[in-house]
C-alpha cells in the first residue's frame, strides 16, 4: 500500500511542475505582447522615428475610396507627449497598430 501512495505522490508532485507550463504557454500566445517586451522592440520593424519622416508633414493625406479626405499628418510634439510617446510606461510603436502596411512607400 505505501507504494501505491508514493506512485501517487510522485504523479501529483510531476503534474504540480507540468500545470504552468501550458497556462504560461496560452499566456503567451493569448498576449503576445508580454513575450516581446521582455526582448525589447523589435530592429526589424520601423521606429515612430522612421514613421514621422514622412508622416510629420503638415497637410499628408490620401483620398479614399469614399472620396473622404484621411489626414495622414502626425505632430511629433503631440506624439511624444501622448500614450505612445517615449514618455509612456511602455513605447507603443506606430506598426503596433499599423501592422498591414508592408513596405515603403504604403498606401
């Protein structure tokens, strides 16, 4: 009988190591983000630096579909201020967000 407990005991004891790992795993995948702030940003993708070489021109915009009017222009002083500035407790880079343009120039 006390092998029968033991046998027990170490299946309880190996699945009390093993449960983390598939939360940790769905954590990961439900909030990828986690995953890459532990590395830092990205260098394969554009900085807002990168962005506002363009997109800091007053009066940039495109004509849509709809013939509605998108400003494209973003204020650097506004930005850096913002949520997304470099003052924020985490940088938010415009292609976190913008992330279905691909290439240079983009429409």
């Amino acid at each position: 009988m006390r092998k029968v407990i033991s046998n027990q005991s170490s299946v309880i004891s190996g699945r009390s190591i093993l449960s983390p790992i598939p939360i940790l795993i769905l954590i990961l995948i439900l909030f990828p983000s986690i995953a890459h702030a532990q590395g830092g940003p990205d260098p394969d993708r554009p900085t807002n630096e990168q962005c506002l070489v363009c997109h800091e021109e007053p009066g940039l915009s495109m004509v849509l579909p709809s013939k509605e009017v998108l400003p494209l222009s973003v204020d650097p002083g506004i930005l850096a201020r913002s949520a997304h500035g470099k003052d924020a407790s985490e940088e938010v880079r415009c292609v976190d967000c913008h992330n279905d343009l691909d290439g240079y120039p983009h429409p």
